[in-house]
C-alpha cells in the first residue's frame, strides 16, 4: 500500500519506517528542513534502539522516503497518517490540536480520490469529528474517511512494540448513514496492518470516540498504578517495610499484574504528564470529573521535587556550596527525551538549595542542555562521581546497574549515594561503608 505520514518525530518515524518494513511504501513528510535533510542523510532525529537500522535500510530498499513537500508526499496515497505533537497548551492544560488541524486542512486541499486519514496523534475525545468537519468545508467534493488509529509505543522498545502489539486498535466514524464509508475505511486499515495477524496480534474495531478514549485511558490507568507504589514506598519506609516484596507481593495477583509497581522518583516524558492532564481537563469540559486522576497527577509532579529531599538529607541536611553527582538524565533508560523527566525537577531543587551539578547520561545531555542551565556534564559514571559530596540515581540505565563501588568509594569526597531506583542493595553498600538510601526500603 501507498502511505504517508505526516510529522516525523517520535511517532511517525518509528511507525512509518516499521511500515515500510512491512513492505508499504511510505512517505514521510515534516516541515523541519533540517531534520528532513538528516534523515535524507541517514541520521535520526531521535535515539531509539535499532530505528537507525531499520530507517536506513528501508530507504535504501526504497520503501521509504522523506520529504518537506506535503501535497507530493501523500500524492496517491490509500491512507495518511497524522502524527505531529499534541503538547499540554500553555495557560489550560488542554492538548494543543494546532498542528493536527493545519495537517488536516493542508490534506484535505491535496487529496484526490478515495483517501483514509488516519489520527496516530494522541488527541482529545471529538477531535476525529472535527478533522473531518476541517476536510469536509475546505473541500466538500473529497472522497475520504477519517480514523482514529492511537500509538501505543514505549520509548526504548517501540519497534518491538510496533510489530508485536498487546493490541491495534482501530476506531471508525459514521461518515454517512448507511455505514459504507466506515466499512471501507476498515478494509483499508485492515489491508494496512495485514502483516501483524500472522502474528495473532488481536485487532479492535471501535466508534472513533471510543478510540480515542481508549488511548488516554491506558495512560492514566498506567500513571495510576506509578503514583499508586510510590505511595506506598512512602508508607513503607515510615513503617520499616520494604516496598519491593510489596510489589512483588501485589503483582503476583494476576488481576493486578507486576508491570508499573516499580517505586522511584516519579513518572515523566512525552506521555503520561500531557496525557493525564488532558484526559483530566476533558472529563471537566464534559462535565464528569476524574477525581482518581486529578489526584494522580498532583502527587506525581509533589513527588519529582521532594525527591531532592532525600538527597540533601543523605547530605547532612544542607548541600550548599556542595557538588552533587546526577547518574542518569532521560525519564527512562533507551531514550534521548528529556520531556518531563524527573532528574529535571530533582536538579533545580538541589540548585535551589545552593548545590553545585555534574551530571552524566549515556544519550540524554544533548537534550538536557535545552533544559537545564549551570550544569557540568560529564564523560563518564566516574568522571561524574570523582569528588562529589553526595550522588543521586535517577535514570537505571544498564551503565549503572553494576558500578565499582569501592572504585566510587574512592573517588567521591564523601561517599553517599541515593538510589531513586533501587538499584542496589542496601546491605551491600553498608558492607561498603558508603552511606546509602533508597526508595521504600
């Protein structure tokens, strides 16, 4: 099938080049000229385990293209993706639909012939009804259908996810009484994701709205569960428990699951933040408040900030004039996206109290200068470390999961390290001498 998808960020570039692999040809077009040119080069964007193969070896098979052009880009295309960025907009919270409605109003001027356009954006309940209200006024004679079709990616594992999915979900409007636009808007989608049922990936066909639900609820239930066992880690160190067996205690439930009850400093990125507070603004707009959610994500952005606590206690209770050692930038380990991570809110905190910053991530500094300023950046773990005071966990990449500790010992000016992780153990690290402290344990 002929494809284009239209943002080539996060989203579109993983999904239009894992269509491609499928055998698609897939256009991806971005209004960026220096990110098109990048790419046009063979050089990402973004860091994401194995997408530089898979782009560059599509391309060079000639199943995948790049371009600033939209009308040629989606020129004979079956379906178009919209898969730009939906930000928190500034002052209400709400998810900014800008991009998505230029993109609509920029396709419905260039299409010809019976098109699917698909949302792949992460978009408010109602947002297909007015894409299709944009398309439909700027050119009233168009053959179309408008779909929504949301990502479920992780930063990290997004081509696995990709083409291994828990699920594809796939939501069709009512473009006209009789249902015939939805039916053939469904073959197409199904023909597009043909090669995922020979993987058995279980595919569900919804109303538009629902899906676009769908999406947003998935988010909030996952923050939930995130708030919910570092809330508990906070009981557990009042009591003496350890949140880890709780976890695992907990998780062993199958109507729970172990999946998101690690404790630790917060969640962050390109999701769950935005996503959370739109779900949130929308069910107030509609009249029906999420109080569960409201709540989830006022705890989480407390939570971020008070993790600088723990880490000027394990200091002494004061880390002025003190050098602190940062391990870890990104909201996850695999990833470049700096996007609300919580080493952000734990490093203007520390600031905030007088502390000097090192800081080192294996992918995440290019990004962490956009959002961090008086901070020295490292080459390594241990250049990090050499003459801190005090150092902090943030980020469990594989890099600090088995650090020389009596090398670290050595090297910092005192050894004391807060694990926002659990990384270690800490009978290890008393054994150690080091001075220790972790999260719920």
């Amino acid at each position: 099938m002929r494809v284009a998808m239209i943002g080539s960020g996060y989203v579109g570039l993983v999904s239009g080049a894992c269509f491609a692999d499928f055998g698609h040809d897939v256009v991806c077009v971005d209004k960026d000229p220096d990110k098109i040119d990048r790419l046009n080069k063979g050089i990402m964007p973004i860091y994401e385990p194995g997408l530089a193969e898979l782009v560059n070896g599509n391309a060079r098979a000639g199943r995948l293209t790049f371009t600033t052009e939209l009308e040629r880009g989606i020129a004979n295309a079956e379906a178009i993706f919209i898969a730009v960025g939906t930000p928190s907009r500034r002052g209400d919270g709400h998810a900014d639909l800008s991009y998505v409605y230029a993109a609509a109003h920029e396709i419905a001027l260039a299409i010809k012939g019976y098109t699917v356009i698909v949302t792949k954006s992460t978009v408010p309940v109602g947002t297909g009804d007015e894409v299709e209200r944009i398309i439909r006024e700027a050119n009233p004679a168009a053959e179309f259908a408008v779909v929504s079709n949301p990502e479920f990616l992780r930063e990290g594992a997004a081509i696995g996810d990709f083409k291994r999915p828990d699920r594809i979900v796939i939501g069709t409007g009512s473009a006209n009484k009789d249902g015939t636009e939805d039916a053939r808007a469904r073959d197409v989608m199904t023909e597009l994701y043909r090669p995922l049922f020979l993987n058995r990936s279980p595919i569900l066909f919804t109303a538009r709205r629902t899906a676009e639900l769908i999406k947003y609820a998935a988010n909030a239930f996952l923050a939930t569960k995130i708030t919910f066992i570092n809330e508990i880690a906070d009981l557990c160190e009042a009591v003496g428990a350890d949140v880890q067996d709780v976890s695992r205690g907990i998780g062993l439930d199958n109507r729970i699951g172990s999946k998101f009850l690690h404790a630790g400093p917060g969640y962050g990125g390109s999701c769950f933040p935005k996503d959370t507070l739109a779900l949130v603004k929308t069910a107030q707009d509609a009249g029906a408040p999420m109080r569960i959610v409201e709540t989830v994500a006022a705890v989480n952005d407390q939570r971020k900030r008070a993790m600088a606590k723990k880490v000027i206690a394990l200091a002494g209770g004061d880390v002025r004039g003190k050098t602190v050692a940062v391990l870890g930038l990104t909201f996850k380990p695999n990833t470049d996206d700096m996007r609300d991570s919580p080493a952000i809110a734990v490093i203007q905190a520390l600031q905030d109290a007088g502390a000097s910053i090192r800081a080192y991530d294996p992918e995440g500094v290019e990004q962490a200068r956009l959002v961090l300023t008086d901070v020295d950046y490292a080459a390594d773990p241990y250049a990090c470390l050499t003459g801190a005071d005090v150092a902090v966990l943030v980020t469990e990449w594989d890099a600090f999961r088995a650090l020389d500790m009596d090398r670290v010992k050595g090297l910092m000016k005192t050894a004391a390290i807060a694990d926002l992780r659990n990384v270690y153990r800490p009978d290890e690290m008393a054994r150690r001498g080091i001075a220790y402290a972790s999260i719920g344990r």
